[in-house]
C-alpha cells in the first residue's frame, strides 16, 4: 500500500518507517496518525516482520511535534477527543505492539514526536538530537502520553522540569536521564539501530512479545505485573519457540526460531 506521508521499506526482517513531511519537520496531522497505525497493525501480524525501526525523513527531525493548524481553534470536547483517538490508535497501540519498535530519533523529536519516541520500546538518538515537551508554552499540557511516560522514563521530578519549563534538553542529556539508551552520529543511527535489531532477531519472537507485555503491565494501573508474568512465562512452555530454545542450548548450537 502506497502512503502520503510515510516510506517504508523491508529488508531482512526489519521495517524501517520513515516519517516523510520534511516540509513540515515531519509534524503529526491527522493524516499520518492514520497512516501510522494502518502501518503498524498491518506489521503486527506479519511474522516475517521481527523488528521496526521508526524514523523521521531529512537531518533535522524525527518529529518536531503536532500539527498545531489541524486544532488550534478546537473546543474543549473536541481536544479530549483528539488526545483519546491519538492515544488509542497510535501511541498505546505502539507501545503495546508485540513487535520490537526501535525509535532512531534523528533530530529534532518535540511535543507529540518525543509522545510517539516514548511509546517505542526504546529510543536511539543521532547527537544533533533535542528533545522536549513544549505544551505548557502554547497553554496546553502534553495530551499523547506525555505525563505518563515521561516521568517513568527520567523520573518525576526532571518529568516535571521539562513539562514545567517547555525546553529543550540534548541528546547526550536525554542519555544521562535514561530517556534514550544511546548516542551516536547522525551518520551511523540507522546501522547502529539496525545492529541491535540483529541482535534481537537471535531470539524468540514470541517470547520477546510476552517480555513487552510483561514489563508493560507493571506501569498499567489494576494489573499486577507480576502474575502477567507469571502466566506468559507459563505460556512460553507450551511454543515451539521453547522446545527449539531448550533443545539448541542442550544440542550446544544455535536456536533456530519460528516465532510459534
């Protein structure tokens, strides 16, 4: 399927999704929110597919933050219902993916960029990198998540600085508050993500889909983290994916996986 507003390409077990408005710094519309999660649902069911790395389009940003034309003059009702769907379709929907979703934030990832960053389960940041929540500066809060995983990401109190102050911190910050797991060039984010892929692909699809709810359910209020890994633990016996795992380990040669 041909898209507006994002590139895809798939080599090797990996998609690549590239946010593609580099006129407009790759801002989210509504357009390719949709675009995003048709991508997304659509890579969620092909096993073929083991890792997705999320990207923005030219050297100077990932996503430099929401439209801000597309609802600057909406109602009150009308804004919660923006944050609602965007949350439903777009940033939980990534963050409970049961496919790996590296984000290569490769410039600037601002407002509702750094909301869809976080919703990947781990970030990558090229050194030209600045990362920020500047909603309180246009008299609003961050409405994608914001408030909610970025004081789990950096803790709350440096949470409450960025959203407070609306700045803008550096990649080499982001990394020392925990907020990305590296710091590259720009040059060498795509390879370096890529690496990693490689990495995650040694292993079981299915048990890395169990690990992401796992360790999501700890931050999902009413769920007891715990028992839901206790049950995917459980099911990881029952899959294919456990007797090639167990049985390569005791052969001493590599697993062959078939993410079943």
């Amino acid at each position: 399927m041909n898209y507006e507003n994002i590139l895809i390409v798939h080599e090797n077990g990996i998609t690549t999704i590239t946010i593609n408005r580099p006129e407009k710094l790759n801002a989210l519309n509504k357009a390719t929110i949709a675009e995003l999660h048709d991508v997304f649902k659509t890579l969620q069911h092909d096993p073929e597919i083991r890792v997705i790395v999320l990207t923005g389009s030219g050297e100077k940003a990932f996503v430099a933050g929401a439209d801000i034309s597309e609802f600057a003059h909406f109602s009150v009702e009308e804004g919660a219902q923006l944050a609602a769907q965007g949350q439903e379709s777009l940033f939980d929907y990534v963050e409970n993916l049961k496919t790996p979703v590296i984000a290569a934030i490769n410039g600037f990832a601002l407002g509702g960029g750094l909301e869809l960053a976080m919703a990947c389960h781990f970030r990558i940041a090229s050194d030209n990198a600045k990362m920020g929540l500047p909603e309180t500066s246009l008299g609003v809060i961050p409405g994608y998540g914001g408030t909610q995983r970025l004081p789990q990401l950096v803790g709350k109190g440096k949470a409450m600085e960025m959203i407070m102050t609306a700045g803008m911190i550096t990649a080499e910050e982001a990394k020392q508050y925990g907020l990305v797991n590296y710091v590259v060039t720009q040059a060498a984010l795509l390879d370096f993500c890529y690496g990693i892929a490689q990495k995650i692909m040694r292993n079981s699809p299915v048990a890395i889909g169990k690990a992401i709810k796992a360790v999501n359910a700890n931050f999902k209020d009413g769920e007891d983290g715990y028992k839901t890994e206790i049950k995917a633990f459980g099911y990881c016996f029952g899959t294919e994916d456990f007797k090639e795992g167990t049985t390569a380990f005791l052969d001493k040669r590599k697993a062959v996986f078939s993410g079943k």
